[in-house]
C-alpha cells in the first residue's frame, strides 16, 4: 500500500505539472471530437498523433499523457453519435445506440448525454482504482486465462444476450447466426485457409467490424430517415435542455457500479475489449433487471448506462496488461505500446522499478483525465444536443457523408463503401422486417473469439474436449451462465407462488 | 408474405454458403479436430433451419411501403452507390458536393440551398478531415491544389 | 541541441555524396503500409519516414498510407494493377509477404510482379520458455520433440503456413519429427502469444528476438536459442544460436519495401540512392535500431537478386511442408 501511495505521489507530481496538465486536456478535448465522428475512433486517434508528438520533441511522459489523453476521450466521445444519431462512434459504442438513440428521438438527448458522461466517469474511475490497486495480481489472472477459458467467457456472453431476444425467437436467431456468418468471411485463423472471400483479396481479412457498424447502423439509419420523409413523419426535433438529475444518477448507481467492474475485467483480457465488455454488461443488467428490463432498448436509463460504464471501464483495463507485462490487450493499448517504444521505453514488469515517473505519471494522468473529461463533456451536452436542430435535409446527407469518411479511414479502398451500402440496404430491410440488429453485431463481435479459442483450446489439448472443463475460471464462467439463465425465472416463479398465497 | 420472400432469399444464400462449406473448404492440414470447415457448416445447418421456419411461420406479412416512398429509397441507394463510386474517382470534394446537392433536394430543400450546402460540406469536410484530422482522404481533381 | 551532431555529420555527407547531385528524389514521397495503423508494415514506414527526415537525405515529408487488406494482398494487387508506375510510393513488405507470394496468397502475382527496392532491416526468430520452463536449452526440448512431437504445446501469432508457423515447422524438422505432428496453437500476434507462454498454456514459443527486448530483465522469460548464423550484438549477445547447439535453424524476418513493376528505371533508382545514402548515415542507422530491427543493408539489383532467390526458398519449403502442391 506504501508503495502505491508514494507512487501515485510521484505520479501526480508528474501530471500536475503545468505543462503535462494541459496536454491532459487538450488531448482529452480533441478525443472527445475525435471519438465523436463516427468510424473515427481512439486507435485513429492515437495513430495520427503519434508521429506529430514524437517530433515535437515532448519529453516521453508528457508524449504519453497527451496520447493517453487522447485514447479516454475518444472512448469517450464514440457514445455522442451513438446517441444522437444512432451511428455508433466507435466498435465499443453500439450498444449505446439502443438506448440512447431512443431517448434523444423521444427529445432527451441532453438527459441520455449528460447520463452517459457522468457514466462514462464512473466506468473510468472504477476501472482505474482498480488498476491502481490490483494491476499486478490482475496481469496474473489475465495470461492464466486460457483458449478454454474465453471459450467459457464466450458462452457466458452469449447466454446473457440471449435476453435480447426480442418478439420472434427465431428471427434473433436467425439474425445472431447470419452476424457469426459474416464473422467467418477471411482467412482462417487456425490454418490460414480462405473461406467465403470469392476470390476477392479485399475480403481476405475478413470486413472490418467498424463497416459493419457503420452499414448496419448508419446507413440502415439513413435509408429509414429517407422513408420518413417520404411518409411525412420526419420532424427536425426542438433544442431540448434536458440534463441528467440526481434522481437518475442514483436510479442508476448500483448498474453503474456492476458494468464498470465487468468491464474493467473483460478489458484487462487481452483479446477482448470494449465491444465485448459493452455488449456482457448490457445483456447482464437487462437480465438483472428482470420483469422491468423489458423496457430496454426503448430508451432505459440503465441500458443506456450500462454499457458507457462498461466501455470506459474496459479501456483503462486493457493498461494493466500493457503496462506490467508489455502485452496490449487491444489495439490501441497496441499503439501506446509501439509509442512507448518509441521513446526507448520498454513497458513490462521493469516499467514500475526502472521509469516510476512514467508508469505513474501515466496513472495519475488518468485519473486526472477522467475527471477532465466529466468537466468538458457536461458543459458541451447542450451544443451536441442542438446538432439534432440542424435541419433534417441536411443533416441525413451529413450522416452519410461522415459514415463515408469514417468507413473510408478505415482501409482506404472503395471496396468498403459500396459494402457499407450494401450492408445499409441490408439493415433497412431487417428493420422492416422486425429483426433486432443488436444480435447480427454480437454475432460479428463474439464469433470470431468463440470459434478461434475454441480450435486453440483443442490444438492444445490433442483434440481432447475434457479441456474445456478444467479450469476453475472456466467452471465459474459456466456457473454464472447457468445462474443468468435461471435466476429471473426461479425469481419470477418465487414472486408468483407469493402472490398465489397471498390472493 | 415479406417475411416468406426475405426468408426464401436468405435460405438461397445460406444454401451457397452451406455448400461452400461441406464441399470447397478444406485445409491441406490442420492441428484441431474441427477444421476451418466445422463451424461454418454448423452455421449453415442453422441458418437454413431458421429460415424454413420462417418461411412456414411467417409474422410481418407485408411491409408498408408506398410506391412514392419506394422510388425515393431506390434514388437514395442510387446516389450512395454513386458516392461511393466518385469517393476515390473524383476525390472528396467534388463526390461530397455532389452527393449533398442531391441528398438535400431529395429530401426537400431549395435547389439553392442544397448547392451551398452541398459546396460548403465539400469543402469544409475536407479541410477538417484531411487537413486538421490527417485522414487520409482521396484529393482527387484537386490533387495539385493542396 | 543533442540532435546536432547528427545533424552535422548527414549534411557533411550530403556535401561529399557524390550522387546527391544527380538523383533527383522523389517529389511526394509516400509510404504504403499494408495493413492497419500500429503493426509492423506501420513501423516499417516509419522508419523511412522519421529516418530519411532525421537523417536530412529527403527534405519533403513523406506520407504514410495504409492500406489493409489480406495481409498485404490488396496493396500488392493494387500495384499490379492501377499505380504499376507511380514514381512516388514505395510498398512495406516482409518476410510473411514474400511467404504469401510463394504459396500463391496473391493470386496471379508473383515476385516477379514488383520492383523491390531496398531492405528497412531484418529480425531473427527465437525459441522461446518461460522461465521455470524444465528446458534450459534447446538440445534438451529438441530431444524431447523428436521422441515425442506432441510433448510440448507450441504456439506462435500466426495461422498454419504463416511464417510464425514456419518457425515451428523448421524447428520440428530440424528434431527430426514430422511438423504435421505437432500441437500448434495460433495465436492473434506475438502478444497474445507471450500471454499464452507466461501463463502456460503452451509450452513454447517461437517468436522474434527483438520483442524479446523488453522482457530480458524481467527474467519471466528464457530465449534457448536465436534462429540466425551467428550471435547478435547487445543487448542478445548472451543468447546462443540454434546452429551454435547442432540445430542448424535459421529464419531472418526481413522487413523492406516494394514498387510497382512498371516503374521507371530512373524513379527506381532515385529510390535506392536515397536508401544507399541513408544508410552510411548514423542517425538513420540508430532509428532502424530503436524500431528493433538490426542492421541489413541491401538495395537496387542485390536487393531483387536476394528477393527472387529468398521466394524461390521459401517455395520449395512450403512444398516440402505440404503446404502446396509443386508448381508444375
């Protein structure tokens, strides 16, 4: 404990330098913008800024900080398109599109902004305390996770996002399974042998999950704004000056709290990130929430919340495993990673003993950070809100326009565009048609992660499936499966049998 | 009877996908006991199982869609596909101009309007994109201007 | 202030280059790397970008692009197709590159297809436990393979036929067991990997030399042996050769750049000066070391010579591999 106290002292010595202080916010002011263009997330970020710190010649801790600066709040900004235009900013901000985008059609988008900020806080603080305190018993846990043991992970993800089931069973089915189809499309990860690509080098690597995002949601987005007007029904919404209340925050706290610490573990994995902790943490409070949770993706203040914590949560934990073993946990910790090499600084388990001001410098600019970002991002609720004022003939343009940039950034090849709209088209008609799309995303997102720890945790074992049953982490994992599945209905019968005796 | 038609059509889909996988993939070899092929035909099994359910129990019989609101969909894909087709042809400035002039007038704004709001987005997205953001956005026509 | 020394010494051969005079340099110089911001095609990039900057052998910045796409297929087939003859971009390329060309990963191209250019530097494989791993050298887990090639789990960053994998079938070959029979685990990226190694899931990994930097203190981690000739420099200097133990492995991880076959001769040229120049600079030199890459110095007509021959290499292993079937 005198260790990290006397640290985290040195740390924030560092941090509140003028100077550093400074990048701190200017790197969390233009992450913000960043994150907030949708497709254009932290890993673009950092990447852009990388080479333009290193030759200004900042010394390494002040290059980290501002970089680190950057990285929270694009995490952060990914959630403002999600919620007003209901374009994911980011890969880890599609859940928050649920309820978020409904909110702000209902004409709380200052509420869902605010709510959101002030989750995104918590998510981060959480996580950070949690890094401060346990990072090296986590780096532990993080590595012991096995093939097996995501395999598990994975089943748990999937039992928990089964309560997204909406009207038709089958069609979330049906949707889930063409999103793990999609995920198949590339080169296999095991054996390197081609599948779905049709010859074309393009699809080689499999479509970028953010075109996904971005066709699916933006676009889908699009087309059903088009339809509105041709019906007569698309309105230019008012200014609203909703803002979040104290009632709400407390409605919220306990989600706030749970998200956060899920999040933070899901991050500190390596190979698993935002998307995944966002998508675990929303299936798991709308379980939660039992009876009432069917209120969900229609504007819920705590499926709005619950994923922003679990987003920023998981952020700060891919660090840890960057930062005590020098393995990123992501692609952006990926980035950092290369920058702190850059500068001649290797991160790892020598990282704290060798350059203590930069480990901690890092650290305490986190938590300086997070509150930064609280204060910038309150204040800027009203302006992003008005973004929904601006006409509705020029801001449906606009959304394309930005998707296209976005889409584009990503590969810089045509190719993505024109499957942007296609998968657009696509969304549209699933919409018509009362599919959900959440499902088609989790299906891209956790396919991939189910198939290839599955095929890895067989390699390993010679083709023995007792493998999969080894471990305890894995064991739990299956537990917490069964228990999410069984709990609301062993409490609804319970609550039943209840009233039975009472009437 | 939209669901039937949507559901038929995946099911083709999922027929070739299916096909793929139990006939074409295979791996000279490999060090797990699924294979690259398992998984996939798993999928496929389930999928089709899926849409034939849906083609036997349909739910969204059919899909409210005018003929007006159909026409001004397809104009809208139209302009995406060709957006998507200048992007790199013809550089952001002039696809974006383009795409917005025509996007704001199908969706109601004045001819005027829509060419300056066209222009302005054109323009403006490229300097903040390109310029301030460093992406690396295709110049174009206008390649020897910046 | 620390930067003029170098400084000094680049433009004191700048005066004396002869060539300077003549090669004209390019005039928009742009680096293409092939994959997603933050892999090793982007730091290959960076080399030159920082480098050739540092070094003052290109006064106009250069661009970095990327292009991702199947590992490198899109950007190769994009230069077989419309930029064939753009005078201004050269193309990262590696090892991996050069094994998906041999194995027919870019379709109808092959490395007859580009104009290579000049090497940014090169790695070395590297055996790698973990240290409490009851291997201390590589005769000790060599024998244990070859009596029994599923003894010990191997895993890399790589799907099978990856040079990752590679490594790992080299290795298994060199023990004397058949590679088909091994347990291989592919992992996305080194990364991962170690992950995978420090918390034992596998047993063994065959990584790089020069990410291993990081973690020789740390003393988490064992390197039995270093897939090159002969010992490199500091700070490896105490990590033996494979050949050194009887286990004649190697696997160099080039790393270099391409251009699209139809360039001129007089563009293409002007390239390699720039790199030849570059080379003999020390500030240039120091950041191909910092990027972790050790010292090749290769360009113009050595450099395609050593190309060709290294492809039609590594195709006859990918036979021999049964990784494809032999060209007709």
């Amino acid at each position: 404990m005198d260790v990290i106290l006397s640290g985290l002292g040195q740390g924030f010595a560092v941090a509140l330098q003028p100077f550093n202080l400074f990048l701190v916010l200017a790197g969390c002011f233009f992450g913000t913008l960043i994150g907030a263009l949708p497709g254009i997330g932290p890993i673009n970020g950092v990447a852009i800024l990388l080479p333009i710190a290193y030759s200004l010649g900042f010394p390494p801790e002040s290059a980290l900080i501002l970089l680190a600066g950057i990285y929270y709040g694009a995490e952060y900004g990914g959630r403002i398109s999600s919620i007003l235009l209901n374009v994911p900013g980011d890969a880890g901000a599609v859940m928050t599109t649920l309820d978020g985008s409904p909110m702000a059609k209902r004409g709380e988008a200052g509420r869902a902004l605010s709510l959101s900020g002030v989750a995104s806080f918590v998510g981060g603080s959480v996580a950070i305390v949690l890094l401060t305190l346990f990072a090296p018993a986590l780096a532990a846990f993080a590595v012991k996770f096995s093939p097996a043991d995501y395999v598990a992970l994975m089943v748990f993800a999937f039992t928990s996002l089964a309560s997204l089931v909406g009207k038709n069973g089958i069609k979330t089915l049906l949707a889930a399974a063409i999103g793990l189809m999609i995920a198949s499309i590339g080169v296999d990860a095991n054996t390197g042998v081609m599948r779905f690509t049709l010859g074309s080098p393009e699809l080689m690597a499999g479509i970028d999950f953010l075109v996904i995002v971005i066709g699916l949601f933006g676009m889908a987005e699009l087309l059903h704004l088009v339809e509105s007007y041709a019906r007569g029904t698309l309105k230019t919404l008012p200014v609203d000056s909703t803002f979040v209340s104290w009632a709400d925050i407390f409605a919220v706290k306990w989600v706030m709290l749970r998200s956060s610490i899920i999040g933070f573990i899901v991050g500190v994995l390596p190979g698993t990130g935002a998307s995944v902790a966002s998508a675990v943490s929303y299936g798991t409070e709308k379980r939660l929430a039992g009876e009432s949770g069917k209120s969900f993706g229609t504007g819920d203040i705590r499926g709005l919340a619950a994923p922003e914590s679990a987003n920023n949560a998981s952020a700060s934990g891919a660090m840890v495993p960057m930062l005590t073993l020098g393995i990123p946990g992501s692609g952006t910790t990926a980035i950092l990673l290369g920058a702190l090499l850059l500068f001649n600084i290797t991160p790892g388990p020598m990282l704290f003993q060798q350059k203590p001001d930069i480990a901690w410098g890092l650290i305490a600019s986190m938590y300086i950070g997070n509150v930064a970002l609280l204060v910038i991002n309150l204040p800027l609720v009203g302006l992003f809100a008005r973004l929904l004022t601006i006409p509705q003939q020029y801001l449906t343009p606009m959304i394309a326009v930005l998707a296209f940039i976005g889409v584009y950034s990503v590969v810089g090849d045509p190719f993505d565009l024109y499957l942007a709209v296609g998968l657009g088209v696509l969304g549209w008609v699933l919409r018509k048609l009362e599919f959900s799309l959440a499902p088609v995303i989790l299906g891209v997102v956790l396919g991939n992660l189910f198939e290839d720890n599955l095929r890895r945790a067989l390699s390993i074992s010679g083709g023995d499936w007792s493998i999969l049953l080894q471990s305890s982490n894995s064991l739990i994992l299956y537990g917490l499966a069964i228990l999410v599945v069984a709990l609301p209905i062993v409490i609804s019968r319970m609550l039943k049998a209840r009233q039975n005796k009472a009437v | 009877m939209a669901d039937r038609i949507f559901a038929a059509i995946t099911l083709l889909i999922v027929v070739a996908y299916g096909w793929a996988a139990f006939m074409i993939i295979k791996a000279p070899f490999q060090y797990d006991p699924l294979g690259p092929e398992s998984w996939p035909r798993i999928l496929s099994v389930l999928a089709g199982l899926c849409c034939l359910w849906i083609i036997f129990k349909p739910d969204v019989d059919k899909i409210d869609i005018t003929h007006n609101v159909l026409v001004r969909l397809v104009i809208m894909v139209v302009l995406l596909l060709g957006y998507a087709y200048l992007f790199e042809h013809a550089g952001f400035i002039l696809s974006t101009t383009g795409f917005c002039i025509g996007a704001a007038y199908l969706l109601g704004a004045k001819p005027v309007h829509a060419l300056i709001f066209g222009a302005a987005t054109g323009i403006i997205g490229y300097v903040l994109g390109a310029k301030l953001l460093a992406l690396n956005l295709p110049a174009g026509l206008f390649k020897s201007l910046f | 202030m620390k930067r003029s020394a170098p400084l000094a010494l680049a433009l004191a051969f700048a005066c004396l280059n002869p060539f300077s005079a003549f090669a004209a340099n390019p005039e928009k110089p742009e680096c293409v790397a092939p994959a997603k911001p933050g892999g090793g095609f982007d730091l290959t990039c960076r080399i030159i970008q920082t480098g050739f900057l540092e070094a003052k052998t290109l006064d106009a910045p250069m661009q970095v692009t990327f292009m991702p796409g199947g590992i490198g297929a899109v950007a190769y087939n994009l230069f077989n197709t419309t930029r064939t003859d753009d005078p201004n971009a050269v193309v990262a390329f590696s090892s991996g590159s050069l094994l998906n060309v041999a194995t027919g990963k870019y379709g109808e191209w092959t490395e007859k297809d580009a104009r290579w250019v000049a090497m940014a530097g090169t790695d070395y494989g590297a055996v790698i436990v973990k240290a409490d791993s009851p291997y201390t050298d590589l005769k000790g887990v060599m024998e244990a393979l070859k009596a029994d090639p599923t003894s010990v789990v191997i895993g890399a960053g790589g799907s099978v036929g990856s040079q990752d994998w590679m490594k790992a079938a080299l290795l298994m070959k060199a023990a004397g067991a058949d590679p088909k029979k091994m347990r291989y685990v592919a992992f996305d990226g080194g990364g991962e990997s170690i992950a995978a190694l420090l918390g034992g899931n596998i047993g063994l990994y065959t990584g790089d030399i020069a990410e291993m930097s990081a973690h020789l203190d740390a003393g988490t981690m064992r390197v039995l042996a270093v897939m090159h000739s002969e010992r490199l420099g500091e700070p490896f200097d105490k990590v033996p050769t494979a050949k050194e133990q009887g286990y004649d492995v190697q696997w160099p991880i080039i790393r270099g750049y391409y251009m699209g076959k139809k360039v001129s001769d007089e563009a293409y040229n002007a390239w390699v000066e720039l790199f030849k120049k570059s080379y003999e600079n020390d500030a240039f030199n120091q950041i191909v070391k910092d990027k972790g890459l050790f010292k090749l110095n290769i360009a113009g007509k050595e450099m395609e010579e050593y190309i060709h021959n290294d492809v039609a290499k590594l195709r006859t292993l990918a036979v021999e591999m049964g990784l494809i079937e032999a060209p007709k």
